[in-house]
C-alpha cells in the first residue's frame, strides 16, 4: 500500500500542498491530475524521497519515506519531472550507474538493463550518446531508470510528456504491462491517458485533492461524459471562467 | 554499510568517466603542469637556485590551487541542480554522505593524477643532482592535502549554489582567504584592528601556513590534521546543503 497521510508542503509562505492524503492498493494505476502549479509534481517529490514535507506522512508498503528514506526508496521506481539525464552518458551506462548505485550485482546488471531496454525500446540507442537522442528517446529512457530494477511502486511524472502518438500507446500499453501486483501513481495533463491507462483518478488543485473515483464516475458528472468539462468546472478559478 | 560502498563506488565511476570524457578536464590538468612547471622556473629560480631541490616548484601550489581547485569542483552540484539530474540521484536509496564523498574522491583523485604527471620534473631534477627524495616525496603528500582541501572549499560552494560562475566565485574567495591568511602583509594588516593573538590565530589557519612544513619535507602531524579538518568542515558543508536542497524547491 502507498499511504499519503496529511501531506503539507509551503513555499515561501504560499501553500504547495495542503493535507493531502490518500492510499493507493497494488493493481491500481493512479491518474494524478490537475492544472499547472496544482501541486502534482510537489507530491510526487515528497513520495519519492527527494522533497521533505513540511507535515505528514508517506508510507511506501510499510516503509515511512522520510524516517527509513532509503529502505522505501529502494522499492520505488520515480520518473522525475522533465525526465532529466546525464547528456555525456549512454542509455547502458546510464542504466549500469543506476543499478549499480541501487545494489544490482555486477551479475543482474546485464539482465535488468536488457529487459527495461526492451520494455521501453531503447535497445537500438543503448550505446548512443544521450545528448544525441530525440526527446522521444530521452523519455524513454528516462522511463527505463524509473523500472530497471524492478520496482513494486513506481511514481511516474508525466511519462509520456514529449512523445508522439505512437509511442504514448507503446507507453500506455508498458503501463497497463507492468500494472498486475504494482502500485502506478502517473502525474499527468492528459485526461485520455487516465482514461485509457487507469484504473482511478485523484484531482488535486490549489494543492487541495478536488476528486478521487475512477475515471468512468469522474466523466459521468457531465451531461454528456466529457472529462475535460468536469476537469474544467472543478479546477477552473473566478478569472480563468469569466473568459 | 555494503548499500554505502555500492552507491559510493557508482558514483566515484561515474564522476571519473565524466572527467575521462570531458575536455575541459584536460585542458585543465595540461594548465595546472604547464603553469606549475613554468612558475617553477621563470619566477621560483628553480635552476638559478644550484640546488638540486624542488622548494621553487612546490612553493607555488597554494596559489595555482586556488584558482584551479574552484574550477575543478565547480561543476559537481550546481550543474547536477541545474540540470534536474539531482533529483535522480536524491531519489536513489543512498546516503547523503556517500554521494558527498564519491564526488570528491572523484575530483582528488583527478587532482591527485594531475600532480602525479608533473613527476618527471622531479626525475629530470634528480637526473643533475642529489635530491632529498624523501622531502620530496613529503612535499608531493602535503600538495595532495593541499589540493584535497582546497577541493572541499569548492564542493562546499557547488552545493550552495545552482550556478556555476557564483560557486567558482564564492570558492575562490574563500580559498583566497584561506590562504592569505598566513601572508605577513595581510596579518599586518589585521593587526592594525584585530587582538594579536587573534591575529596570530588567523594566521597559524592559514594553508600557506599548514603547507610550509611539508614544502620543506618535514610531516608535521598539527598540519595534517588541520588539512583534514577543512576537508572535513567542507564535506560536512556539502552534505547538509544537498540535505537541504529535499527541504525546498529545486
């Protein structure tokens, strides 16, 4: 189970996140959404151990982040925002350094890298230069470091951000692949992949959560079952309506 | 204490495969030797001196470092905050402190290898005279603490700050201050103000200070521990300002 329990972030004295809680079973694959500056990518921090909150509680099968940070850091796989990388490393490299800094065996290494590479077909730029590869590719195996190593939770910032149509289904259908038995937190705009990729969807906005049911009950709250008018009614401010 | 050492080595490689494929890291070890070998001869006297000794060569470490050393560790935390890769590596189940101390291992040991390749100035010496091997080799040992210490000053600066320019800037002025410390015109000039014994104080922690042993081939244990007290204070720096980095945005 991952389990967020009152989670509250502020900057600067404006809230980021504010009480945020809920839990999320394994088999689930958890649409995180909302507008801009919601505070989707702030809870995403704060589950994968790199954004201490300033109240509240993580807890990652059993594991609290933020007084056993490593031990569930060790069961999370986490696909930070903008999927950064290091441009002088190749995709092998880069996926070695990773396993090799989470305790994979000079062994398993081989293994794990083969199989995260051909989830997320990279195989054919593995030995490329990544600051030669297209923002396509770059996701991809920004994407491949989040599973390399087989984690049971993987939080995932907006995984098919940048990627063309084709490739969001190969991504969607890794996504629904990789579901059975792990717990999937997907922070996303786009309300079709929540539809066509989860099982629930949590809305947070002003850092407060607005909605969490499962896409089909979201949508029917219109007339006419269109999710990005519920998406707009809940997030839209006083400003944003009058145009 | 083995996830430690996993993380630890991962990291120290992947710092030094970097350094092997960054040009920049080339162009610097090819200016520390030149400039050194250079400084040694043109204003240390190193031949005009008739001694088969390497005091010109070595006198002008504390200076060369602090320039070079800044430049050296610039890029190890402000380009990884700069780029987003930090958050790929606070997200990895590693201690603060391993990360800390395989980046600057990595960067010693680039700065070890670059006094390493200035050794054939020290046979060439020895090809016309009897050196002191021993002080030599001892003055080669407080270069590398040197270095080591200077480095520490640098890291500390690189976590504090995204930018690479201002981490150089802030590593060099305290280095620059850690090290003129010890000159009799700036003591005169703290003298003027400050207590003696405060000005003695600040002096004796001086690196020209704790270096000077070494340069004449004596190990002297206060200077040793001295070197790794910075080292230590800088390290410990550099750890709570990644810490810090969880507690706020990026």
């Amino acid at each position: 189970m991952l389990k967020l329990d009152g989670l509250t972030k502020t900057y600067a004295g404006q809230r980021g996140v504010s009480s945020v809680s809920f839990e999320v079973a394994p088999g689930e694959v958890v649409g995180f959404v909302g507008p801009n500056g919601a505070g989707k990518t702030t809870t995403l921090r704060m589950i994968a151990g790199t954004l201490e909150p300033d109240q509240g509680t993580v807890q990652v099968l059993g594991q609290d982040v933020w007084s056993n940070r490593q031990g569930a850091q060790a069961l999370m796989g986490y696909l930070p925002e903008h999927a950064p990388l290091y441009d002088d490393m190749t995709p092998r490299t880069y996926l070695d350094f990773l396993l090799s800094a989470r305790g994979a065996t000079r062994k398993q290494r081989p293994e794990l890298m083969s199989q995260a590479a051909m989830r997320t077909q990279i195989e054919d730029v593995l030995d490329r230069r990544i600051e030669g590869l297209s923002k396509g590719y770059r996701r991809r195996v920004a994407l491949a470091g989040a599973l390399a190593h087989n984690p049971p939770v993987l939080i995932l910032d907006e995984p098919s951000d940048g990627l063309d149509p084709n490739q969001k289904r190969v991504t969607r259908a890794l996504i629904r692949e990789l579901s059975p038995g792990r717990i999937i937190l997907i922070s996303t705009h786009q309300l079709d992949e929540v539809v066509h990729v989860c099982s629930r969807l949590i809305l947070i906005a002003d850092g407060q959560v607005r909605a969490d049911q499962s896409p089909a009950d979201f949508a029917a709250q219109d007339q006419n079952g269109q999710i990005d008018e519920v998406f707009f009614r809940l997030t839209v401010r006083p400003d944003e309506a009058a145009t | 204490m083995m996830a430690f050492w996993n993380s630890f080595l991962a990291v120290y490689q992947r710092e030094l495969r970097q350094d092997g494929s960054n040009p920049l890291a080339y162009v610097f070890v090819a200016s520390f030797v030149s400039a050194s070998i250079l400084l040694a001869f043109q204003v240390g006297g190193l031949f005009e001196a008739g001694r088969a000794e390497l005091v010109a060569f070595f006198q002008f470490h504390p200076w060369l470092f602090v320039v070079l050393m800044p430049a050296l560790s610039m890029r190890a935390w402000s380009d990884e905050a700069r780029t987003g890769t930090l958050e790929t590596l606070l997200a990895l189940p590693v201690p603060t402190a391993a990360l800390v101390l395989a980046k600057f291992m990595a960067a010693w040991t680039l700065a070890c290898l670059m006094l390493g390749l200035t050794t054939p100035l020290w046979l060439g010496i020895s090809l016309l005279g009897p050196v002191d091997q021993g002080a030599t080799l001892t003055a080669y040992l407080g270069s590398c603490l040197l270095a080591g210490a200077y480095l520490a000053i640098g890291m500390a600066a690189s976590a504090a700050s995204r930018s690479q320019v201002l981490s150089f800037v802030i590593a060099l002025g305290a280095s620059f201050l850690a090290t003129a410390a010890g000159l009799p015109l700036v003591s005169s000039t703290f003298a003027a103000f400050l207590p003696l014994p405060l000005t003695e104080t600040l002096a004796s922690l001086s690196m020209l200070d704790a270096f000077s042993g070494f340069e004449r081939g004596v190990i002297e244990a206060r200077a040793i521990a001295y070197f790794l007290a910075v080292m230590a204070l800088g390290l410990c720096l550099t750890g709570l300002w990644v810490d810090n980095k969880r507690g706020g945005p990026r």
